[in-house]
C-alpha cells in the first residue's frame, strides 16, 4: 500500500510542473504590459517604473535588488526560463505574487481571504450531492419500473440538462422574490452573498440557494450512476447465490450488493469535490458569492493576471490532492487496485 500511495505522489511532481509552465507561459503571451496595467491612467515617472519592474522580476538586477543596465543604459528584460524558476521559488515559499489592480496586496492573502468561503460552500454542497444522490439512485433501483424509478429518472434527466447558472438564477426567482412576495415577505431566502451580523437572515440561510444550484447536477449524475452500479451488481452470480441461500433482499443489497455499487459512486463524489473546491466561478457569480471563483472572474475581467494565476495554481494543487485521496480510498476498496491485480479476477 505504501508503495502504492508513494507512486501517486511521485505522478505530482511533472503533473504540477507542467501544469505551472503552461500556466506561466499563457500569462507571460497575454497582451499587456503589466506595469501599465497597475499604474491606470496615472503616468509613472522613469525611475518609479525602472523600480516597479525590477520588483516584479521583469529586468535583471544584482544582489541588492538593483537594476542592471546595459552599455547603452538600458534596463535589461529577465529571460523567461529564469522568471519561471524564481516564480516556482517564489510558490515554493508561499508566495504568489502581487496584485496589479490591489495597491500591491500579496495574492496569498487574497485567496487566503476568499477561498474559506468556496471551501464551505463546497463542504455543503457535496454532503446535499452524497445523502440525495446516492439515496435516489438506491431508491430508482430498488423500485426499478415503479413511479419512484420514473420520477428519479425524470428529475435526473432535467437537472443533467440544465444549465447551472439558469438553475441558479431559476431558484433566485422563486425562493427569493417570488416567495418574498407571495408570503408577504413572511418567508423567503437570500439570493445574493453571505450577509453580516447586520443581516435579517441567519448565517446558514445564506448558503441554501447556491449550494443547492452547485450541487444539482452533481446529484443527477450520482443517482444516475448509483442506480446503474446498483442494477449491474444485483445481477451478479455472488448475489443471487445469497439470495438462494435464504438471505432476505433487503440484507442483501445492503450487505452485499451495496459497498460493491459504491466503488464508482465514491470515486465520482470524490472527484466532483475536488471540483466544487476549485470553485464555481457560474454559482459564485449568480449569487455574488465572494469565493475563489468569484474572485478569479473578477481578476479576469480586470486583467489581474497575478490574482489568476495565483487562484489557478491553487485549484492544481487542491485537485491533486483530493484525486489522491479518491485513488487511495479505491484501493482501500478494491484490494485488486492497490495488487494491481486485474477487476476481473477473484
């Protein structure tokens, strides 16, 4: 198991670099001169530009921070394979840059501020997308071809179909303004951000309406797969062997039949977390949720390319991590995975 998990974490190290390359790369061809971008509309006198661009690595300088001048008296530009290198330096001490648009603010402070909320959205969103995807899905196989089975296959069939911010601004509509209205503003919820100690609504209220929209199709598509796996393994001879043996269908889908289904269905929730973590920029943006993709749709628009490539570099990172975890929990459940013996032998 050891060597299993060691293996993993091996694959991280050119998965993370090459990922970090493209990323620089794509950064360093976007027109723009940063520079220009942090100043506006103010103009910048020589020095305080020669200045600004040695702090952000974009011309040489010597040990004390100074820049180097050619023998014309020109700033010389940073080849591109040492901005990357002092770019992984810099991830590997924290640090992700500075803000163009901030008044310099470190770019790890930023996240550190906004991705807690894309954390717990995503913490909330994927307990919704676990209990109801994988309750449906056993309920649509258990009573396959009862109504049970029709309405969680047309339910499943919607959501799947249906756009997330569509489904967001939907819910938006109907609990918040329509409710609002239709209750004499006795009940209805939130529709937009987190609120403050100010706020008419409890905390937890807040986190409803987009945590419901992010986890949706997430859930359509754990009930789906649910009921498929849980269909496929009831088939198998191990299961009509304990059938025949006189054990109760109940007991033997839920103590057979079920662990077996939950492999794929596991490995899916796992992988969507991974996801849900890395933010959504569509759900934060309906809702003004002030999350890591909120703020990475913002950066983008104002052309923050720090700010970017700093919340990217995080999401690489978070994904990794909870793909680890996912590959690591399957070989705990399938001992093949983890022999490396085939998944059809015994």
């Amino acid at each position: 198991m050891g060597k299993y998990i060691l293996k993993r974490v091996l694959q991280f190290i050119p998965v993370f670099l090459g990922v970090t390359l493209i990323l620089f790369i794509m950064e360093n061809v976007v027109p723009g001169d940063p520079i220009k971008l942090m100043a506006g509309e103010k103009k910048l006198d020589p020095q305080t530009e020669i200045n600004l661009r040695a702090s952000f690595h974009l011309i040489e300088t010597d040990t004390d921070g100074n820049p180097i001048y050619d023998e014309n008296g020109n700033t010389i530009e940073t080849p591109l394979v040492q901005r990357y290198f002092l770019y992984l330096n810099g991830l590997l001490h924290g640090d992700l840059g500075v803000s163009y648009q901030r008044s310099g603010q470190s770019v790890s402070s930023i996240i550190a501020a906004k991705y807690p909320y894309t954390v717990r959205l995503a913490i909330v969103a994927i307990i919704i997308e676990a209990i109801v995807g994988i309750g449906a899905g056993i309920l649509s196989a258990v009573k396959r071809g009862s109504f049970w089975d029709i309405l969680v296959t047309l339910i499943t069939s919607l959501l799947v179909s249906m756009p997330a911010f569509w489904l967001g601004m939907l819910l938006q509509l109907f609990f918040g303004i329509q409710m609002k209205r239709w209750t004499g503003g006795a009940w209805y919820l939130p529709i937009s951000g987190v609120g403050s100690k100010y706020s008419e609504f409890q905390p937890w209220m807040y986190y409803i309406l987009p945590a419901l929209t992010l986890a949706a199709i997430s859930t359509a598509y754990t009930a789906r797969i649910m009921r498929s796996q849980l269909l496929e393994v009831m088939n198998q001879d191990y299961i009509r062997t304990a059938r025949a043996k006189g054990l109760s269908r109940r007991a033997t889908i839920y103590h057979h039949a079920l662990k077996n289904a939950l492999i794929p269905v596991v490995t899916y929730i796992g992988m969507d977390f991974g996801a849900m973590l890395s933010g959504a920029i569509l759900t934060e943006t309906v809702f003004n949720w002030p999350g890591i993709g909120y703020e990475t749709y913002r950066a983008i628009q104002s052309r923050d390319w720090p700010i970017v490539l700093g919340s990217v570099t995080v999401i690489v990172l978070v994904v990794m991590v909870i793909n680890l975890v996912v590959d690591v929990s399957y070989a705990f459940l399938d001992p093949r995975i983890r022999f490396g013996a085939p998944k059809d032998q015994g």
